[in-house]
C-alpha cells in the first residue's frame, strides 16, 4: 500500500493514548514555481517555528491535529493530520503551475474524514481551521471548478465546520492577485507584501490554535490580534 493510498485512513487506537478533544489544522500552501527563492525558504522556516509554539503547551501539543497540503497545477497531501507533539513538517519544494480548486477540494476531503474519525473514535473536536497561502492566479482552473470549490468552502464555513483564512504574498514587482484569492475565501483575504508578513501570518495560526485548544469544544472563542501586518 503506497503512501497516498493511506490518506484519510485513521487507526482507533491512537484515540485510546490519547483521548483530548482535538482541533483539526490544514495549511494549504503554495508550492508553484514563484513561489521559489525566499518564499518557500520563508515558508519552511515558518512551519519549524509553527511546530515549537504548538509543543510550548502540553494541551495544544496533545489537542492539535496537524496537515498540510502543497499545490501547484495539482495537489497533494505533504502531510497527514498529525498529532502536535509528533509535527516535524516536510521540507517544501517549487515547480509548476497554480490551481487552487484541487487544494481546496483536497482539504475539505481530509479534514471531513478526519472528523468522521474522531467521531468514530467517540472523540470531541473543535471547528477546523484552515490556512490558505499562494502568491498567484490561479491558472490552470477553470471557472466553474472554482464557483465549485468557492461554494462548497462557504456552505463549510456556513455550517460552521471550518474557519477559512486566505493569504496573498505579493512584492512589488510581483503582486498577487487578490481578486482570484477573494472570489474564492468565504472571508476577506489578506495581502502580504514581505517575509516577516508572512512569517508573521504562520506564526498567528500557531497562537490560534493554542487559543482554540484552550477552550472547550462548541465555545466561542476570539482569536489573537493579527499582528502580522505591523512588519
């Protein structure tokens, strides 16, 4: 059985080690061609940083359930939800296009499987968070596969299954397309314009989780200040 033919596929027993109520976490994350030099660089640094915060508190490490997802002109699950005391993220790498309704599809997949888990496991859970980051548009879609892939994120957001955030890292001589990014987020996207943004941006995903661990599964919770835009 290869590698991808256990995506999705959970073991009960890791429930019985560890029965905590659990806050699922998909980074979707940008792995393109222009994304290369001191983008992804940025970002694999981020996601080292990322995993120290998660394992600073024992009950966000034990809490938090960790994937990530790369997309270029396809995706792929670089990731499987992971346990935050066993998050060691994969070094990312650039090549191709962009598409963003395949990544999008991809998450929701997994992370509804992962629910379906924790209730077969008998397992509480929080809403899911979602990090989304690309620096482009989105050119090997279509427009119906992104209305698809636009809906069925609002009608998750709506339900209130996950919270969906949306990040553009721009330059000057490069900006992103944030029209591409706002047609898809159910929420108002971000524009990052440097390294320390967008470090900064990986960084508050961390503190959230924490946040999110800290309560109890069904309870509101108000999120940390987005800091990241004051670099």
């Amino acid at each position: 059985m290869s590698t991808q033919d256990t995506i999705g596929v959970y073991d009960q027993a890791e429930f019985a080690d560890n029965p905590e109520a659990r806050c699922s976490i998909v980074l979707i994350l940008d792995v393109s061609s222009s994304m290369g030099g001191s983008k992804i660089q940025t970002v694999n640094q981020a996601l080292v940083k990322f995993g120290e915060i998660i394992r600073e508190d024992s009950v966000t490490a034990l809490r938090a359930d960790i994937a990530i997802i790369e997309f270029d002109h396809s995706a792929r699950v670089a990731l499987d939800f992971t346990n935050g005391a066993d998050f060691e993220p994969p070094i990312l790498a650039v090549r191709g296009g962009t598409n963003y309704s395949k990544a999008v599809n991809l998450a929701l997949d997994i992370t509804e499987a992962r629910k379906q888990s924790y209730r077969d496991g008998g397992i509480a859970y929080y809403r899911s968070l979602a990090y989304f980051l690309s620096d482009g548009y989105p050119e090997h879609d279509d427009a119906s596969e992104l209305a698809n892939a636009a809906a069925r994120l609002a009608a998750a957001e709506e339900d209130r299954g996950i919270a969906f955030f949306a990040f553009g890292i721009g330059s000057p001589d490069q900006p992103v397309n944030m029209s591409a990014l706002n047609d898809l987020a159910p929420r108002q996207a971000v524009e990052l314009t440097n390294m320390e943004q967008l470090d900064g941006s990986i960084q508050w995903l961390s503190r959230s989780v924490a946040a999110v661990s800290q309560s109890q599964p069904g309870e509101a919770i108000r999120l940390p200040q987005p800091d990241y835009l004051d670099f």
